[in-house]
C-alpha cells in the first residue's frame, strides 16, 4: 500500500494539471467552437470510462505491472501529442490516447488496492483502503491544477509535455520497483487454458448480483458528476459567475481532504447496509435542497443567504459520495471471492460512465423541456432507489451486516 498511494497522487497530479485547460486550448489556441470541444471531452471520457472493463481484463490477463506500465506509456503518448497537435484531429486523439491510458492502469491499481483489502480483511482488520486512495487522489487533484496554472504562462506545450515526462518518469520507476508477477490467468500454480482464462477473466458479467449491484451503483458517479454538469448550468441561469463555481468545487475538494478518512471509521462502524443507505440518502436529499433552493436560497424560503443552496448541495452530495465511494469499492473483493478482481473494478467503473453518459443527455433534455426542476426531482428519485435497494445486493457474505 506504501507504493499504490503514491502512485494515485503522481497519476492524478498528471491527469488534472492538464486536464481542466483542455477547453481553455481548444477554444483560445485552435478556434474552435462548442459542438468540437464537447466531442473531444466526451471522447476523452468515454474511451477512458468505456473501456474499464475491457482494462480490468486486461490487467487480469497481464498482471498490474505491466498493465500499469503500458498505461503509463500510452498516457505519456497523449500528453505529447496535446503538446505538439495543431489541428483538430490531432488533438481529438491524443486525448483519446489519454483516455486508453487511463483505461489500462486505473483498474489495475484498483484491483492492487482490493487485493490488500482483502487480504487485511481476512485478519480482521476495518480499514478501508480505498478511503486512504480517494484522500490521496483528492490531494492529487488540488495539487495538479496549481501545478498547471504555475506552468500555464509558459504554454500549454509546456504544460502537457511536463505531463508526459512526468508518466514517462513514473513508468520508468515503477519498471524497476514493481514486482515481476506472472499474469493472473494462473491460479494456485495451476496454469488455465486460453478459454477457461478467457472465461474467468469476463465472470464478472455472469455475476447478475454483481451486475445489479454495479447499476445501483452507478448512480453515485452520475450524481457526483453532476458538479460538473447541472451544477454549472444552475448557477449560470441565474446569472452567477465563475468565481462561486470555483469556490464550490475549492469546497468539494477541503471538504473531501478534511472528512474521507473520518468518515470511513464511521462507515466501520456503521457497516456496508447501514453505510450505503446513508450515503445515498445524502445525495438524494443534497439534490432535493437545490431544487427547493435554488442557486439563490430564496426559493423556500425569504432571507436565506446568498448561494445556501449550491453550499448545502456541495455539503451534502460531498457526505454522501465519501461515504458510498469506499464502502462500494471495498465490497467489490467480496463479489469477485479469489478471482481476479481488476475485471470487476472495470465494469464498475463503466457501468458509472454509461450512467453519466445516459444520464446527463436526459437530464438535459428534461431541463431543456422542463427546466431546471425536473431534473434534480429525477436525481432524487435515481439516490432514492439506490438507497433502497442497492443493501439488498449486496455479496452473500455481507448480508448479515444488513440494518
């Protein structure tokens, strides 16, 4: 666990001290327009998201050594094609590039963590592993923009080239620390044939509780996301400027850093069941608070301050994914029981970036249709039901912690 965490800094320092000037370029340095630069970040994402699962196999099928190495190389590829691309078509897939990087270490590292969790779990130890990887990200995720901005003045190739030497640089430390493990298709020193190992590494898709349990799921990411998409579009009807969204998400992260960990011994004690219900109760209500609010805090009730709403959604949404995040991603090793696991953590992640994708295309035709209103009663109904039924699917052993 001493290498994974530092690993999961480094790669998120990387990742958003590019990352969020991505449109900044595209826009101010290639000229181009709206409908360009939604492709290019929606591929970016997809071809990250979408690609998990396929990832986790592959992780499975190598190992995480070189899984993560060869995540390394490719990101490193796509950073430097950012720094030197001129046109559209170069730039679109160079941050495709990005994308797949990031689809061949991120379940891998996933799948490191869940193989410690386990491990400790069986000596009876509580502590939830992925709670110490969401805090270290998160600080990754501070650091790495303050980053890109100190470089910023110099270029963006600056920035992305300083980024790319970057995973060049962790790739060649992690080749000389990372142990040389043979693929995960060999099990209890048994080699597997090419179709039992083929089999075993998709078993994931087999797992119909799994598979549920992965959808309930999902809708944590697609709520979380929702900083990022509803959130903006809230403040910027009623007129509010960039600032208070760069305040709200400065929020989000204090907020992260401060609680993540005290808040996975509560989850400790409170169990998965218990842990789930309440995160997800938290969402749901932070989505219900901004639709009775509003970005103003007026629209309940006259004399709230300024931006109540968007404060308590933050507080709110930020409680309930601390709380959902690492209580599900612990649970994942109980699924895959001692089979590979990155496969798992794969298809959790694309069944959240299926959901985002979805989802957000409905959630804005509702608001285009409906308004705003519409779709933060949606959200409520989405947290409601996850809140309700994801305890109930939870992996067999864990039933006994239902409350």
């Amino acid at each position: 666990m001493s290498l994974v965490l530092p690993i999961q800094l480094v790669f998120n320092i990387g990742f958003y001290a590019v990352v969020p000037f991505l449109t900044l370029v595209m826009t101010d340095d290639l000229g181009l327009g709206a409908a360009a630069v939604g492709l290019v970040l929606g591929a970016r994402t997809f071809s990250q998201q979408g690609m998990f699962l396929f990832g986790g196999v592959i992780a499975d099928r190598w190992g995480p050594r070189r899984s993560i190495l060869t995540g390394c190389a490719v990101r490193a590829a796509g950073y430097l094609g950012l720094a030197t691309s001129e046109s559209f078509w170069t730039f679109l897939g160079s941050a495709v590039l990005t994308g797949i990087g990031g689809a061949f270490f991120s379940p891998a590292v996933e799948g490191l963590v869940g193989t410690l969790d386990r491990a400790q779990s069986t000596n009876g130890s509580r502590r939830n592993l992925f709670a110490w990887l969401v805090f270290v990200g998160e600080i990754g995720a501070v650091a790495g923009p303050l980053i890109g901005i100190g470089l910023l003045p110099n270029g963006f190739p600056v920035v992305a080239g300083s980024a790319a030497l970057l995973f060049l640089g962790v790739g060649i430390a992690l080749w000389l620390i990372l142990p040389k493990h043979g693929p995960a298709s060999i099990v209890g020193g048994e080699p597997r044939s090419r179709a039992s190992a083929l089999r075993g590494a998709f078993a994931c898709l087999g797992d119909r509780r799994f598979v549920c349990f992965a959808g309930f799921f999902s809708v944590n990411l697609l709520a979380y996301n929702q900083l990022y998409f509803a959130l903006p579009l809230e403040l910027a009807h009623s007129g509010a400027g960039g600032g208070t969204l760069a305040v709200l998400f400065t929020l989000a992260s204090v907020l992260t850093i401060a609680l993540q960990l005290p808040l996975s011994d509560v989850a400790a004690r409170l169990g998965p069941a218990a842990t789930l219900r309440t995160g997800f109760a938290c969402i749901a209500a932070a989505f219900a608070v901004m639709g009775l609010l509003g970005t103003t805090g007026m629209n309940l009730l006259p004399g709230l301050p300024a931006a109540s709403g968007p404060v308590s959604f933050v507080v709110l949404l930020c409680l309930g994914h601390m709380l959902v995040g690492p209580a599900g991603m612990q649970l994942v090793h109980h699924f895959a029981g001692q089979r590979p696991m990155s496969a798992y953590y794969g298809l959790l992640a694309s069944c959240g970036g299926i959901a985002v994708l979805i989802g957000n295309t409905l959630f804005g035709a509702f608001r285009d249709v409906a308004g705003g209103l519409s779709s933060w009663v949606l959200l409520v109904v989405l947290a409601t039901v996850s809140a309700s039924f994801l305890p109930h699917v939870l992996p067999l052993p864990q039933q006994k912690d239902r409350s």
